[in-house]
C-alpha cells in the first residue's frame, strides 16, 4: 500500500510541475516500460517489436514534448529545472506502476 501511495505522490507533484497534457504523454509510454521492465528482469523474452514500440513511444513523447506549444505555458515563470524534476517523477510513476504490475503478475501464477 505505501508504494502505491508513494507512485501516486509521485504522480501528483509530476503534475504539479508540469502539467497535465504532459502527465497524459508519460501515461501512454507506461506499455512499453512494462515490456522493457520485463524483459530486464527476465520475465518476458523482448522481441523486436516491443523495442520498436518502447522507441516509438519514448520518442514520440519526446518529440511531443520538445515541439511548440499549441497553448502558452500557463506557469511560464517555472523555471524549465521544476519542469524536468516533474518529467522525471511522472517517469518514475510509471516504472514504479509497471514494476508493480509485474511483480503483481507473478503472484497471481503462484
């Protein structure tokens, strides 16, 4: 239950700091890092299509974030510092939800 509430805190502040168009962008990545997370710890093998779609995602968030804005940033007085520690939280977020995911998995095969 704490790290749930942990990745949940982390959530919260990510979006906090950035945004939550931005949030939304690191949900869609969460499939991949699952994958990735996995074949890591040796769960799942990693096929070439999962690395393709872990690249595809993390580049296109990466490109979603690096591009202009459609709407001004509306805390333009933020300095780009809390922007990245907020990027970096909802990043964590995600391993954490998709190693928790994993880990919940192999329980249930027990």
């Amino acid at each position: 239950g704490a790290l749930l509430a942990a990745f949940q805190l982390c959530f919260a502040v990510g979006i906090a700091l950035t945004d939550a168009t931005t949030a939304a962008q690191f949900q869609c990545i969460e499939p991949s890092t699952a994958a990735v997370l996995a074949a890591l710890l040796g769960i799942e093998p990693l096929s070439a299509a999962k690395v393709l779609s872990a690249l595809l995602a993390g580049g296109g968030v990466l490109l979603l974030q690096a591009g202009p804005r459609s709407q001004p940033d509306p805390s333009p007085a933020r300095p780009s510092g809390s922007r990245l520690a907020g990027m970096s939280l909802l990043f964590l977020q995600g391993v954490g939800i998709s190693a928790y995911c994993l880990v919940q998995r192999q329980l249930v095969r027990l």
